[in-house]
C-alpha cells in the first residue's frame, strides 16, 4: 500500500491545488482536495487505476479484474461539510475496523492534521461536526 499511497499522492501533488485530508484502505480511498481541474485530476486518478490494476494483476497472475477503478468528486457546500468530510476521511480506518484510533493507520493524513491542529482542537471539531451518517451507502464498513 505504500507505493500507492505514493503513487496517490503524487497525483494529488501534480493537480491539486491543496490536499487537505485522505486516507488509503486495501480496497477503497477518500481524499478531500482542492483543484483548478477536477476533470483532469479524475482522468490522472483514472490512469493511475489502470496502472494498479496492470501491476497488481501481473503480480497474481490474473487479468482483468479491476482495482480502484472510479473515483466520485463531491462539491463541499459549506463549512459544516467541509469539516464533517475532513472527520469522515479520517475516521474511516476506524469505521471499517483496521485501527482503534485515526492516528495508527499508517495511510492517512490523520496524524499529520492531529499534529497541526492540537488534540484539543481536533476533539472540538469532532464533537461540533459529527459525522453522523455522512457517506452512509458509499462504502459499506465491512469493506
């Protein structure tokens, strides 16, 4: 998962003007970012599936199945969807059951954003925008 993650990254790097929060899973990824282009950021995030999914599939000796392979994009509406997507985003190792706390999953954002914010700030914005049944049907939590 590194190498994605990497690989991921870099993408966000090339055509995001800002990646506030992301978190990669062994079968599914969020990100919330800021771009000039969204449409050329999907068809770098679309590339970067097709490569996955040639090297992993070489890797097992299988063809054809896919990994990674659609991405969605989502307006932020306000400053409330804003910080309820930054604490989805995080939280979601946790919610599919991989860690007990958003700061042990080596593939997220989470630690970083605790570190710049403070615990206590972080703590705050939890309890002021939960994320209740946000992103319910987009990735069910046994995934």
């Amino acid at each position: 998962m590194n190498q994605f993650a990497d690989a991921f990254l870099a993408v966000f790097a090339a055509h995001a003007s800002r990646t506030v929060a992301w978190c990669v899973l062994p079968n599914h990824y969020h990100a919330l970012i800021e771009t000039p282009d969204i449409k050329r950021l999907l068809w770098e995030l679309g590339r970067l599936h097709g490569r996955s999914s040639h090297a992993w599939n070489g890797e097992e000796d299988t063809r054809g199945r896919q990994v990674f392979h659609s991405a969605m994009d989502r307006a932020i509406r306000s400053e409330r969807h804003f910080w309820a997507t930054v604490n989805y985003v995080h939280h979601n190792p946790v919610r599919h059951g991989y860690v007990a706390l958003w700061a042990d999953w080596p593939w997220t954002s989470a630690a970083d954003f605790l570190r710049e914010v403070g615990r206590e700030e972080a703590e705050r914005i939890w309890r002021e925008y939960p994320i209740r049944d946000y992103g319910e049907g987009w990735d069910a939590p046994e995934l």
